[in-house]
C-alpha cells in the first residue's frame, strides 16, 4: 500500500468500526459509498454547524448493507443510516420507513454537490481576480441547468422505466463521457444529443418489445409525476454519474480547472448550498437528542 492511501477496512471492521470512536463523536452515521468518508465527514459537520460531533462516516459499500445495518442495529448509541434515492426515486419507490433511516430525495449524495453557491465559490477561487458577485454573473448558471435538463432529463426518464422492466440493462453505468461531443479543446465536452437520442430510442424500443407501448406510457407517466414532485428536476439525474462529471467541464470552460476526483468533491461539500440538506440535518439532531428518528415518506 502507497503512503497516501486510506487503509482498506474488511466488512467485518467496517461493521465494528464506530465502536472505536464513540469516545470522539456524537453520532454514528453508516453510508454506501466506500472512499468517500472525507467529503462526506465535511458535508454532514457543515449541515448540523459542527453542533453536533462528527468524525468517522463509516462506509459499508451498498444500499443493501446500509439497510441491513439499519434494521440489525440494537446499540443505544445514536446512529444514523444514510441511502441514496436511486432510480427507484424516479419511480416513485422508497425504503420502507425504519428507525433510523434517511434516504434523500433525490439521485445520489453529489447532487446536492452541483450547486451554485459552490461553483461560484470555485471559479472565484480559481482565477483570484473577481468578486463573488462577477464569479456569479459568469458562470451563467441557469442556462448551464437548462441544458443539462434538456440533454439529460429525458435519458433518466427511460432509464427509471428500464430499471422497473429490463433492470438487468443497462443504464446509469453509460458512461457520460461516451454520450458526449467535444466541442473545442476550451470549451470540453457537452452532450451529444445524437448519442442522447440514438441511446433513449435503443432502449425504449426494448421496453415496448417487452410490455408493449401502453405498458410503457404507464410507467413513464408515472416516472415524469414523480420528477414533477422533486425540489429539482436535476435531482432525478445521478449527480456521481452525471452531473458533477458535467459541472467540471463547465468549471473548465469558464477558467476553474480542477480534476474530477475527491479532492473536487470536498471542494464543493465546503461551499455548497445547505438549504437542500435541513431534513438531513434535522435527521441527525433528532437522533442525537431524542435517540430515534423515522424519516416521513412523503
């Protein structure tokens, strides 16, 4: 193992491993994704405005260990667990409720990473020479959004449906990049809406083959309801996936170069807006204080 790597934890220490830091902190809070403890451990302390002692996120590496977890878990210290919405969330679908599980409401973890505030705060950072207000103005923000809501919202419509009929296709794990066309070496790459159109009709048409077109405008009526529903509609596209894949593009472009990694994840878990993340926050006091917590499905 290199020096600066993290230690790879076994399953079993990975489901013993809080017990070695309820010395230092308030709270255990068990998550999917394995790696990823830093930026997770600096998002989860901004939401409660470190009121609330957080040092080891411990990672089991999948929703269904983190549920798993949930549901054995008999200690009385307070302990949290946490699930992305997946494509079950375009699909209107969520874990049953249970004491002590959050599952947020939308795709993944980095969507609350594609923000604004944080990009703002990237640009500005990066090029050191313009106030927060111009770093604002230049990133047009909202055009950005829209396009992103025209390449990708129709994509993740046919793949909630897919997932419901055909999940053993495949979705989410297109690459992005793949999908894309590069534009010029200053501007990156964008979306192709060819590759976009050319992927949503190859899979629709396997789904009608399957359940025939009235089986199919069902499900999909019932996916765009549920988009309808979110706080945002990019919230039903995989920030992990997608999203931040495109937002570090878009940085580029606009002058703030930063490699797609961790390192770029914590950056944004620093600065991004924390509104999106009050139910998370409350999720974590409550159980902190009153020991228990049972997550509203609507």
């Amino acid at each position: 193992m290199k020096m600066y790597q993290l230690p790879v934890w076994s399953e079993p220490a990975l489901d013993s491993i809080g017990l070695h830091y309820r010395k230092l902190q308030d709270i255990e809070i068990y998550v999917e994704d394995l790696g990823s403890e830093a930026f997770y451990t600096k998002l989860f302390s901004r939401v409660v405005n470190d009121e609330v002692r957080i040092k080891k996120i411990i990672p089991l590496g999948g929703r269904s260990k983190v549920v798993n977890k949930c549901k054995e878990y008999s200690e009385e210290f307070p302990a949290l667990f946490v699930i992305d919405g997946d494509l079950d969330l375009l699909l209107g679908e969520r874990e049953a409720p249970h004491n002590g599980l959050f599952q947020h409401r939308l795709y993944c973890i980095e969507n609350y990473l594609f923000c604004e505030d944080a990009s703002a705060e990237l640009l500005q950072d990066s090029l050191g020479n313009i106030l927060k207000e111009d770093a604002y103005a230049q990133l047009e923000w909202l055009d950005f959004k829209r396009q992103l809501e025209r390449d990708l919202l129709e994509l993740f419509k046919i793949y909630a449906v897919s997932w419901k009929v055909l999940p053993n296709i495949t979705t989410v794990s297109n690459s992005y990049h793949e999908l894309c066309k590069k534009i010029s070496n200053r501007r990156g790459s964008v979306p192709c809406e060819n590759k976009v159109s050319d992927l949503i009709l190859e899979i629709k048409n396997q789904i009608i083959e399957a359940i025939g077109e009235d089986g199919f405008d069902e499900i999909y009526s019932k996916v765009s309801e549920s988009i309808e529903g979110l706080g945002d509609p990019l919230y039903a596209v995989s920030g992990k996936d997608y999203l931040l894949k495109a937002l570090r593009d878009y940085l580029g472009y606009k002058g703030a170069n930063y490699p797609h990694n961790d390192g770029f994840k914590f950056k944004l878990a620093r600065y991004c807006n924390l509104e999106p993340l009050s139910e998370l926050g409350d999720a974590i006091r409550k159980i902190v204080d009153e020991g228990g917590y049972i997550q509203e499905i609507s």
